[in-house]
C-alpha cells in the first residue's frame, strides 16, 4: 500500500530541532524553532499558567464533550485579548471557533476561504513563516506572494508593498502578521498599518491577520494596535491567534479563529461552517489549554501575574538583542549591527548567504533554519560571546 511514498526531507524548522538534539557535541547551541527560553534555556510554564492549570484540574468534574466550537468562554476571552473595547462592538459580527493552536486556526482560516470562495487567492509575505504556504496551499486556497522585507535595509519594502496590494482585485486575501514578523522581526509602524488599511478599503481586499506572539512584540495592547484599526474599519476580516507562544501553551494545541463578518447572520453562517470543517477534520479541539488560558484571563489576579511575565518576557528579549547586537559590534566594528536591537519579538534574519547557514550548524554547532533566521531567545548570558564568535566566522561565507 504505502511502498511507492518516498521519504520526506525534513520540515525546514522542526527538522533544526531533530538535527540539534542529534549532535553529540557539548558545544551546541539551538537558536533554531520559534520558543521562548529562559537564561537556562529552559521553555517554562509561566507561573500564572500552572496555577491556572491546578485551578482548572481541581474543579473539573467531567471530561465529556464540549463541542466542536470549543471553549465559549476562551472564545470570547482571547477575542477580547486580541481587540479590547471593539470586541464588544463587533461581537454580533465576530464568528469564533476554538483551534488546535495557530496552525489550526490558520488552516481552518483556508479551509473556510476555499470553501466561501473557491477562486480566491491568500497573499502572503515575502518572506514569510515556512509552514505558512504548506499549510495554508494545502487546503486547494491559491497563494501569491507579495514584497515585504528589504534586506539590504533591513527594512519593510513598504512602497512595493503597497503597490501590490493597490494591484489586487475585490476579495483577494491578504496574510498580515499581527506584531512580530515571522522570521524578519520587522514590523509595520502604525502609520503604515493605517495606509495598508486604507488600500484595502478601496480596494475591497479582505486582512488575514495571523498573531501569534501578541504581548511578545512590545506589550499586549500596542502588539495588537495595527489589528484592531483593520477591525475598526475593514467589513471582513480573518483573525488566527494562537496561545502557545504567550501563554506558554505550546503542546496543548491552544488557538483560535475569530471571522468578522459584515452582518450577523453571515456570521452566525460562518459559525456553522467553521463547526463542520471542524468536524470532518478532527472533530473537536483539545479542551486543556482552552480551558487554562480562560482562567487566567478570567481571574483578575492571575490575569495580572501573567501580564507581568510577558512583560518580563519582552524585557529579557530585548535585553538579548542589545547583547548581541554590543558582542558583533565589539568583534566587527566595521559592520553595524545596530538592526538587531530595533527589531521585535523572538526573530532576526541574519542575511547570511547559503554557505554561511550551513557552516554555522555544521561547523559551529549554531542550529537555524535554512533561511538564515534566528531565535534571539536562545541567547543567553552564557553563550553569547560562542553565539558572537561563530556567527563573525560565518559572515563572510559565500
Ligand atoms: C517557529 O516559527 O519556529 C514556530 O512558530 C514553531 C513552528 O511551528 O514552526
């Protein structure tokens, strides 16, 4: 039966974990899959989250179904994280399943499109997160790219990025990263969200706004400040958050897809639809991780615990990067690195060439995707200088 399938090569992100945890050398050194770490390299369960959890435990009494919308009371709770007061306002208009994590919310996202509108096409940027065109392609939705990073600049391409988007007939797709640009680390200033949103106004271009590291970027409210003027002004819009990165979530599969709708009863429409792609898939999404994140949202106490620690979170990340960035700088001061430091959330594309990518696994032991990005939390007091000293000898490779 399965004799004719060929072996797959590795995913291009978890195949960096599977090369790491393979290398028998002490020296090595995982800035590879998108986790926070702490100075140990450690990926902990915010302190909020494990209370949460005992909380939950403690008062379940059942594990029966909940249903193929999953929790309605972390539905309703990550909608309101992600779009504050205008939640509210939208809420007739918002139709919200519970995920299995981002990913399944952005699947869920494309299964919808396809089945809405079969001949529609999602512009994703370029670059963009790997599994994005993978995941998204895979449900039939056709995909285009369009420009986003100027590497020379390190900078958002913004006037071809625009450009593009003013090319783009009535009910294209366009995928905007929520704050913290998957691998780029550049994002747009709110100036530029305002001009995107008007493009997309006029030009009846429908947002897709993938967030996935909302509070990780700067705070929980100005991650989001791009998003919610979209919501603010735009009929439609697609909306796939994910937990795993904030809450610290990561293998309890926690996310959600939230579909604003130009009136109720198309929602309430959707809201069907998304239950039944649901259904045909995987029936219902995982109930833990739901259920944790609505609590600690849910409780004022620790609500505010957890806040701080993606407070503490943000501090450390951006610590780390003016850490770096002073360690290249001290080795190569005729190079500036000062780019580093005005990037935000977890990711940085070095702009190394091929070579200089494989050399830093294979030779330096440094794991990263074969794009070149890296994880700036896998950085840490003790192994920035070998971080420094190893990137300096790859630089130049060609
Ligand atoms: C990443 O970009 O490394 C993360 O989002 C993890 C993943 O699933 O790729």
């Amino acid at each position: 039966m399965f004799g004719n399938l060929e072996t797959l090569p590795p995913d291009p992100i978890l195949g960096v974990t599977a090369a790491f945890r393979a290398d028998p050398d002490p020296r090595k050194i995982d800035l590879g899959v998108g986790v926070y770490r702490d100075e140990n390299g450690n990926t902990p369960v915010p302190a909020a989250v494990r209370e949460a959890e005992r909380q939950v435990l403690a008062a379940q009494s059942s594990k029966t179904y909940v249903g193929p919308l999953g929790n309605p009371e972390f539905n309703e709770r990550i909608v309101a994280l992600a779009l504050g007061e205008l939640a509210g306002t939208l809420r007739e208009r918002t139709a919200t399943i519970q995920t299995v994590g981002g990913c399944g919310a952005l699947r869920m996202a494309a299964e919808l499109l396809h089945a809405a509108s079969p001949g529609s096409v999602v512009h994703v940027s370029d670059p963009t997160w790997a599994n994005h065109e993978p995941l998204l392609g895979n449900s039939g939705i056709a995909l285009q790219r369009y420009p986003y990073y100027e590497p020379a600049t390190r900078s958002v391409a913004f006037d071809r990025m625009l450009e593009h988007i003013e090319g783009l007939p009535a009910g294209a797709v366009l995928l905007l990263h929520g704050s913290c640009h998957n691998p780029t680390g550049v994002d747009l200033e709110l100036a530029q969200w305002r001009a995107v949103a008007d493009v997309l106004e006029r030009r009846g271009v429908v947002p897709f706004v993938d967030l996935a590291y909302q509070g990780l970027g700067d705070d929980l409210e100005t991650d989001v400040a791009g998003l919610r003027l979209l919501a603010a002004r735009l009929p439609t819009l697609l909306l796939a958050i994910s937990c795993s990165k904030n809450f610290g979530l990561y293998r309890e599969r926690t996310g959600a897809l939230a579909v604003i709708a130009e009136n109720a009863a198309t929602a309430r429409a959707i809201t069907t639809h998304q239950a039944r792609i649901g259904r045909r898939m995987y029936s219902m999404p995982p109930d833990h991780g739901a259920a944790v994140a609505a609590r600690v949202l849910g409780e004022a106490q620790l609500r505010r615990a957890w806040q701080d620690e993606t407070v503490a979170m943000v501090a450390r990340m951006k610590a780390l990067r003016a850490l770096l960035a002073g360690r290249l700088a001290g080795r190569r001061p005729d190079r500036d690195f000062s780019w580093l430091t005005g990037q935000r959330g977890m990711f940085s594309l070095l702009g190394l060439a091929p070579a200089g990518i494989r050399a830093l696994c294979v030779e330096e032991h440094v794991y990263v995707p074969p794009d070149g990005r890296i994880n700036i939390a896998g950085v840490s007091d003790a192994n920035v200088d070998r971080v420094a000293d190893a990137l300096v000898r790859v630089l130049e490779r060609r």
